[in-house]
C-alpha cells in the first residue's frame, strides 16, 4: 500500500459543507483529502447566487468566528450588500449579499489548493469500508481504495439524485453531474436510515432580453458589510436586483397544466422544501394571492446570464417558456437554463451525536444537505464543526459542541439531532430561544476564544477581538458612571440611563466618537438599550445549563415505571446524551424528565454530573 492512500481525515463532496470540514481538518493538523465527483465545481452555487440572510448570515459570521471560510471569501466576491429586518428589532437584523458565483467556487479553490495538509482529488466514492465498527477506508469507482482514521460524507444532493423536467427525469447529482447511487446504497447497506427529499432551482434568463425599466429596482446598501473580520479594503462595485410579479396569466398557465407537473402528477415521492416552495406550490396553496415577487439576481459580472427566484417548477420547458414570458419585463426573455426539480436521499440526523458522528460507525460524520437541511450557509456550519471534530477525536481530545445559547449553529445541529426532520430544514431567528444573545455583532466575543483555544485562529486576531472586550468594557463603565441632564425629565442622569430611556444613539456623543471604534460603540448600545431583555434571557439559559451536566449514559435503561412506553421508544431513538436534551425531544413530558433525573441520581455509577 502507497502512503498517499492514507489519510487522517477523508471528505466526500466540495460542496459548502466539504469545503469548511477540509479546512477546518487541514488547519488542525491533519492530512485531509477532499474529493469530489467535479474539480471544477467546487463550491458551486447551483440555485440564488447569494450568501446570508435572516438566521443565515448569523451562521455565516459565527464560522468566521470559528476561522471558516465562506465569510471571507463572499467577501472577495461580494456584488452587494443589503442588511435585511432593519425596521425589526435588532435579534432578527441580518446581511445578505449577492456574489458573483463563478469568482466564488475559483475562489475558494485557489484558496484550498494553498492550504498545508489539505488534497483534493476527483473522484466518484462508491464504497465505504468498515472494520470492527469503526470507518477504515473507501473506494471509488475505478476501484482505487483510500484508508482514513475519520470520514466525513458531505453528498449534498447527490445521494440517488433524481432531476424532474415535466414527465422526463434523469438520474444527477445536479445538473449535468453524475449522482451518487451507489454510495447511497452502501450507506443503506450500513444500516443507516434514509429518507428522500425534494427541492429544486429556478431558472437562468439571458440579461440583455429583460426589459429593466418594467421592474422595480432594488439596490444594496451602497456599502459594503463584511462578513469577515478578516476584510478590509476591498474593491467594491454595487449590482442591483430586479423584482417583478406572477400575474393572472401565469397562475392560469400554472393551474391549467398541473397535471404536467412533475410535483402534482405523482411522479415526485420526496418531501418539498416549505420555506422555498415551487411556483406550482405558491399557486395553488396561496391561490387568494393575486402575484407572487419574481426577484432577477446577476449570477456574475462578467456573465449575461442572471439567476430567477420565485420562477422554480418541474413544468415541461415548453410550458415553462410560457409561464417565464408572462410577467412584465419577460415579455421576450431568452431562457438559458429551464427550471428544475430534484429529488435526493438524507440521512435522519437522530443518528448523528452533536459531534455530527455516527452515533453506530466510529469516525463516520455527516455534514450539510445530506443531514436533511437546505441552503449553503446551514451546511458550511456543519461542515467546520464535522471537520473540527474528526480533527480532536483522533487527537483523543474532547469534543467540540456550541450548546444552542451559544450560537445558531448549535441551535441548528441541537434541532437536527434531538428532533430530526420531515422536511429540508432551514434556520430561522424564530428557531432559537436566546437570540438576543446571539447576534451578529457580538459573535466573536462569544466564539472567537473558543476557535483560539483549538488552534483555528491565531494569536493577533485574538488580541485584536480581547482588546476590543476591553474596550467595550471600559465603555460601558464610561455611560453607567457619566452624568448627564436630562432636558425633557429634567433631571440628571447617566447616560446609560438615557440611551435606555430614549431614541439617542451613543454615536451622537464626540467624545465617545473619538474613543472608540464603530463596532464597540454599536455593541454597547445594543447591550445597553436591551439589557432587561438580555439579562433575562441569560438568567434563562443559566437555568437550563443544570440539565446538560446531568449525562445519560450511552446504555441507558428507559424500562422506568411512570415512564410510557411513547416516551421510551422517543428517547430510544433519540439516545440523549443529557437532560438537556431530553427535554427538548418533541413529546417529552416534565414529568418524565424528572423521573429520568431521580432515577440517574439513584444509581451512582452511571451518574455522571459534570461541574
């Protein structure tokens, strides 16, 4: 056997889940190869050509907190910016930006092929080899094998994937790819459950056929936002999108044909995606509504092609042409690529542990679309702490977890393992129970020490973010003891006080202007104005953290009397590690919860409680 073959760390699939758990791997350390069935693909951006947005753009910061890379390389590729729920409170504020996708996956490939320990190879896996339930090694479809000490499958899509135009379908990973089957079909052989899920991508119009001037405009916010710390000064050349409405005319093209349609004949199985829905969905589920926002996003800027959301169906094209020709400004559009449907396997992430590991094959980990969620953002996040995680086993080095009052990425890795998904699964603000607390502005001082402590950013960023608590600190102190007179209560005050109590912003202060800088003004403001809210919340988190140090052992006996029997078989399925997460399984009583407490603490030697 040539060493080459060997590896500490193998991923399967460059998508944006792949791409962070290589990284995250390699930057630990550890000899990682990253394989994908396209070299060339790498980070795609198969549907909108953006990154961020509600709950998203959280999860985006909080991996660059962590030292990921979708953060900084959006950044290198960022066309526009635009700050999403600013007339909302200031937990559900978020950015988003359109990115010129062909830039970001050359991008992110030029960055990875420099990266120390890291390999990528194409390569088509068929086969995972198993030995004394731990992963030993894979093959591909030449028959080469590949020996690794951790496997992290990051398939997106590709698992059976099945692509539905009208009544034609065609087996792909993604259009024009080939899809995985039969990696699919040893994972079942492996004895993993898998479900089937569909989502889909809208359509690409030539940009010189869209008549503009019969569309809204709507711009970025003219600067840009980064989302990295680690950008400055770069370039920066604003590209607007475009909105336009559905109309009667193709809402009756729509319900006319349905039978036509891949989604409402039949011929699709899987679950459909409920916060992105078909066109075909919209009409007939919302059928009071009168039009539906047809949004025209430029796919790059060196391209004529652009990217249309709100238009996706599995329609055959003739009828997709006439259903794109109707709303204004589409009149005589040019269609470069038809809509299409796609169905693909998952994985039911109730077999995963928080590490995103098997909970059955030691050293298997899953991350990204194949656990059952949708978009780019929710599988990068998986795909550094799957990384992170294969790193530190080997390393014997205790796990990575970020707990749900930590961050969004925890939020979503908790939901995912404790409850498990029907549907492809999105995060939302609304998802987390502690969001004051998990805001954009304050994500390094919540993660950024944790990501120094393992190795994944260095010292001078360290120093930077630690001088800016300080600071913030050191603020914060300055408007708890600063005097003021209040000229409408007339009355003196300090200030903190009345940027409490009134619509006054700190920046208005020179003095404070000419101290500090912009971000630590803005996070003490937040801290200041909300506090009731956010002390509270922390004090409700505090409250829930004594359950996740009471541990349930790995062989838990749930033959407890008071305990019923739906009870047991959930928390069969589930295996919670702790309390914690027992009471978050759906159908988990209080009650129960504290049987399963007075039982754990009866018998000494599987109690564990860790202080």
């Amino acid at each position: 056997m040539l060493s080459e073959n060997h590896y500490d760390v193998i991923i399967i699939g460059a998508g944006h889940a792949g791409c962070e758990a290589a990284f995250a791997s390699a930057k630990l350390g550890k000899k990682t190869l990253l394989c994908t069935i396209n070299l060339d693909n790498i980070a795609l951006m198969p549907c909108a050509p953006a990154v961020g947005g509600v709950g998203k753009g959280h999860i985006v910061r909080e991996i660059d907190a962590l030292g990921g890379l979708i953060s900084f390389i959006t950044d290198r590729c960022a066309i526009q910016y635009k700050t999403l729920n600013t007339s909302k409170g200031i937990a559900v504020q978020s950015t988003r930006a359109q990115v010129d996708k062909h830039r970001y996956k050359w991008e992110m490939r030029k960055y990875l092929e420099k990266v120390e320990n890291l390999y990528l190879r194409q390569a088509l896996i068929t086969k995972i080899n198993v030995k004394n339930g731990k992963v030993e090694s894979i093959v591909d479809h030449f028959g080469f094998t590949f020996y690794t000490k951790a496997l992290i499958i990051t398939a997106g899509t590709f698992l059976s994937g099945l692509i539905h135009i009208g009544n034609q379908t065609y087996p792909a990973g993604r259009a024009g790819e080939f899809p995985a089957v039969e990696l699919s079909q040893c994972l079942k052989s492996l004895g993993f459950k898998l479900g089937r899920f569909k989502t889909g991508t809208g359509p690409r119009f030539k940009k010189s056929s869209i008549d503009f001037s019969k569309m809204d405009i709507r711009p970025g916010d003219g600067k840009p936002r980064y989302f990295s710390r680690r950008t400055s000064n770069l370039p920066y050349n604003e590209y607007p999108c475009y909105v336009t409405y559905t109309n009667e005319t193709t809402h009756n093209l729509i319900l006319d044909n349905l039978k036509h349609s891949a989604l409402y004949s039949g011929q699709i199985k899987g679950t459909p995606v409920r916060y992105c829905p078909s066109l075909e969905d919209k009409v007939v589920k919302f059928h009071d509504k009168e039009r539906h926002q047809v949004i025209l996003e430029p796919e790059g800027i060196d391209t004529d092609e652009i990217y249309v959301s709100g238009l996706g169906n599995s329609m055959p094209p003739e009828i997709q042409e006439k259903i794109f020709r109707s709303p204004k400004g589409l009149e005589n559009v040019i269609i470069l690529r038809p809509a299409y449907a796609i169905e693909y396997d998952y994985l039911e992430p109730h077999q995963l542990k928080h590490t995103l590991e098997s909970k059955e094959i030691n050293g298997l980990y899953f991350a990204g679309q194949i656990n059952g969620t949708t978009g780019y953002e929710e599988a990068a996040g998986q795909g550094i702490i799957a990384g992170i995680n294969a790193a530190l086993q080997i390393d014997g080095k205790e796990p990575f977890i970020i707990n749900r009052d930590e961050g969004y990425i925890g939020v979503m890795i908790d939901d995912l393992v404790t409850k498990g998904t029907d549907e492809p699964y999105r995060i939302f603000t609304s998802r987390a129970e502690f969001r004051l607390n998990l805001r954009e502005d304050n994500v390094y001082f919540r993660l950024s020490e944790k990501a120094y402590n393992l190795g994944l950013i260095d010292g001078n960023l360290m120093s930077e973010i630690e001088k800016e608590m300080k600071l913030s600190e050191q603020l914060a102190n300055y408007i708890a003891n600063k005097k003021i007179f209040d000229e409408n209560k007339k009355e003196t005050i300090n200030l903190e006080t009345l940027i409490r109590r009134d619509n006054i912003s700190l920046s208005e202060f020179p003095e404070i202007v000419a101290m500090y800088p912009e971000n630590v003004i803005k996070y003490v403001e937040i801290e200041t104005k909300y506090k009731g809210y956010i002390e509270r919340q922390r004090r409700e988190a505090e409250k829930i953290k004594h359950l996740e140090y009471i541990r349930i052992p790995e062989n838990m006996d749930y033959n407890i009397p008071g305990i019923s029997r739906e009870i047991k078989e959930k928390l069969n399925k589930i295996k919670p590690v702790n309390l914690a997460q027992a009471s978050r399984i759906p159908g988990i009583t209080p009650s129960a919860i504290t049987l399963l407490m007075i039982y754990i603490k009866k018998n000494d030697e599987p109690y564990k409680e860790v202080i």
